[in-house]
C-alpha cells in the first residue's frame, strides 16, 4: 500500500484490523509473562512501535500504538503486587508529522498506569531508534526485555542492520510486517527502482541476487523473498525462532507476511496462542507461509502437519527438543504433541525413548516423558 493516497487518518482494511488485534494478544501476554517473570527483577520492558501511524482510523478508533497502552496498563492493573519488572516504557516512531501530531492528541485520551511512560518520536524509524538507544540503553545490550513492531508501508524503510541490531539483545523480539509484494516488483523493475541499493538494505547482504529467481512468477518471487528474509534472521545470533504467516483476505490475495524472530520458544508459543485467540471467520484468514502452497491454519487438524513432520524425520531417532523447535518454526501449533499422536495413531513411530524413571500412555508425548522418538522409514497410508 502506498502512504502517498492516504490522509493523516485512513481506512483500515480487515486484515489491518487482524493485524492490531493480534499485536494487542500478544502484548497482553508479553507485558504480564515478561511483568510477573522477568529475566532480572526490576528490569524494565520496552516496547517500540517503529511505524506507529496516526494511533486511530476512520472506521476504527485504536491503532497498534494505543493498544499497546491498553495493553501495558491493563498488565500492571492486573498483576499488582506481583509485578516484578521495573516501569513499561512504550516509544512510538512516526515520520509524518500530521500522523505524529494525530498520534499524541490520541496518546493523551488513554488512561495509562503511572507506571507506563511512552514517547513519541516524530523521526524515521532509525533515527528514532537511535534517539530510543540512547535514552534506555540496557534495552539493547542487557536482558531487558525489548519488543519492536516495525510496520512500515511498503518494503523500505526498515533496513535489515537496523532489526539484526534489535535482536542482537539478548531478551528482544520483533514482529515485521514484510511487504513481499513490494520486494518483487523492486526485483522486477530493476535499474529503475534503484534496485540493487534497496534490496541490499531489506536484506542486509546481495543474497538476494541469487535467491529470487528472475523468471518465476510474480507470487513464487514473493515466496522467495519471504523465505530469503527468514534464513537471514535465522542467520542472526541466538535467533533460532522465525515463524511467517501471511495474512490473506478473503477476495483477493495479497502477498502480506507478518514475521516473528525471538531467541527464546515461549515468544512464539504466545504468537501462535495470539494467533488462535483471533476470530477468523471475518473478511480475512492467517495462512501458513511455510509451505509452497498455503495451508490455511487448521489448530483443529494436525493431520496435514504431522505428515510434512514425518517426512522430514522418517527413519530417524528425534530429541524431543528438536521436534519442539520444529513444531514452533514450521507449523502453526506451539508443540508437536498432536502430531505425533497422529503419527502413532498410524503406526509410523518404531519406538519412544523415555527418560529415567518415567511412563507413558500410548498417544501422549510429555517433554517431561520423553527424551527422543525413533520414528519408522515407511510410507504413509493414512488416507487423508
Ligand atoms: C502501516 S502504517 C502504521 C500503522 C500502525 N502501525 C497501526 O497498526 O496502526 C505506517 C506508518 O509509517 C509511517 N512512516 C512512513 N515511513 C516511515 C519511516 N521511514 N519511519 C517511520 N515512520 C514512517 C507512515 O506515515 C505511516 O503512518
């Protein structure tokens, strides 16, 4: 979507709409895990907004930058006593200075906590995360727990060293709304677009030359581009979780990603339980953006997922860690329990190695249980 058709406030489309409700989930869940338990008492939590908009639309009336201070302050209201972190801080970046201005007049009607401070910062996204570093500086080098949501109208304007430099903290998360719509049609203009100067700063090296193909259709260079962007955060230090989903509307198909990036597993096991919580049965659906052809999301039915978990492992003895990680970074489920049920239910496992002292009951995997699943080299016969 191009930023020059809209005035300061706009219309939100569905997927929008999705979008905030999913952010506003997952800060909820972000604010009273990281609140009640966090890596150092009295830590302070940070959350930025890098392309915060005007906080409201004309037919909706909070955008991200006001349900995070929804969220923050029903967080500290509900925990009371048991808050264990030091003050919430929320900074919100915004270039436009109508959008800014649109933005704290909205900012001021919000009854926040006395103990959730937030900033705006009328500057591009990193300039502001600059002016942000320099004001709370443990936030980006110690485990103080850093949230970045950086949505931007189309592909630039996040440069890949300035979201490698977020999540070189060690207690920092992003979630990234990636245009890969709009990376395809700068790979297909060329020269024109400026291309080489923009693609190299979406992805942080010229990777991109040689994994976005030249002559495949417009939708696979998009998948592409998603897929490149996700090894080049799984590249980063200590990033071992990266999780795509694309958002789709229900007409028409649009090639719109929002990627998550944490070191730590229970980060994305509380997107997926975001994910879950959100009603899909409106204008727009979360899809799978692992697979080639998007699956929509079934948290009913592990089947389809448990099929590509067994392909990938047949024949092989699995920690059940690995299979954690595995469930978490390429299905839309937080664990692999219910797909290794299936797996057994079709007699494809050959045997469950158990950890000293423990039991199990057939069709249950606790990672209290087990230590590793030997699974069989079959085929699978299941009709599906
Ligand atoms: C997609 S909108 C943000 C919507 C908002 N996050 C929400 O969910 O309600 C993108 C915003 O980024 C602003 N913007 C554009 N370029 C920017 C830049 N380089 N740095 C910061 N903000 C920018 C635009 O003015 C626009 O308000």
């Amino acid at each position: 979507m191009s930023s020059k058709k809209l005035t300061t406030i706009w219309k939100a489309e569905p997927h929008t709409i999705a979008k905030i409700d999913l952010l506003s989930a997952y800060l909820k869940a972000w604010f009273s895990i990281l609140g009640t338990k966090p890596p150092r008492r009295n830590a302070e939590l940070l959350y930025v907004d890098g392309f915060a908009g005007p906080g409201e639309y004309t037919n909706h009336p909070t955008g991200s930058p006001i349900v995070a201070l929804e969220a923050a302050t029903s967080a500290l209201n509900t925990h009371g006593a048991r808050w264990k972190a030091g003050d919430i801080y929320c900074a919100f970046v915004e270039l436009d200075p109508a959008r800014t201005e649109n933005l704290e007049r909205k900012l001021s009607t919000v009854e926040s906590h006395a103990r959730v401070h937030a900033s705006t910062y009328a500057a591009t996204f990193v300039d502001g995360l600059i002016a942000i570093k320099a004001a709370r500086p443990r936030s980006f080098s110690q485990a103080y727990p850093l949230f970045v949501f950086i949505d931007p109208f189309g592909a630039t304007g996040a440069p890949f060293t300035a979201v490698a430099e977020i999540l070189s903290s060690p207690s920092s998360e992003v979630l990234i709304n990636l245009d890969a719509d709009g990376i395809a049609r700068i790979f297909r203009a060329g020269d024109d677009a400026n291309r080489d100067i923009l693609l190299t700063k979406v992805f942080g090296d010229t990777s991109w030359q040689e994994s976005l193909s030249f002559n495949a259709d417009f939708v696979v260079q998009c998948r592409q581009a998603l897929e490149l962007y996700k090894r080049r955060l799984r590249t980063l230090p200590g990033i071992r979780y990266v999780f795509a989903f694309e958002m789709r509307g229900i007409k028409d198909s649009i090639n719109y990603f929002l990627v998550f990036a944490s070191g730590h597993p229970l980060g994305l096991e509380k997107m997926k339980e975001a994910m879950k919580s959100i009603d899909q049965s409106g204008a727009y659906t979360f899809c799978d953006a692992n697979v080639r052809q998007s699956l929509l999301f079934r948290f009913d039915d592990p089947e389809e997922f448990a099929r590509q978990l067994f392909e990938r492992h047949k024949g092989k003895r699995v920690p059940h860690d690995e299979l954690h990680d595995y469930a978490l970074n390429d299905t839309p489920f937080a664990n692999p329990k219910r797909m290794l049920k299936w797996i057994e239910e079709n007699d494809l496992i050959e045997s469950v190695e158990l950890l000293p002292g423990k039991t199990r009951r057939r069709g249950t995997f606790s990672e209290d249980a087990v230590r590793a699943i030997i699974f069989r080299q079959g085929v699978i016969h299941a009709q599906g």
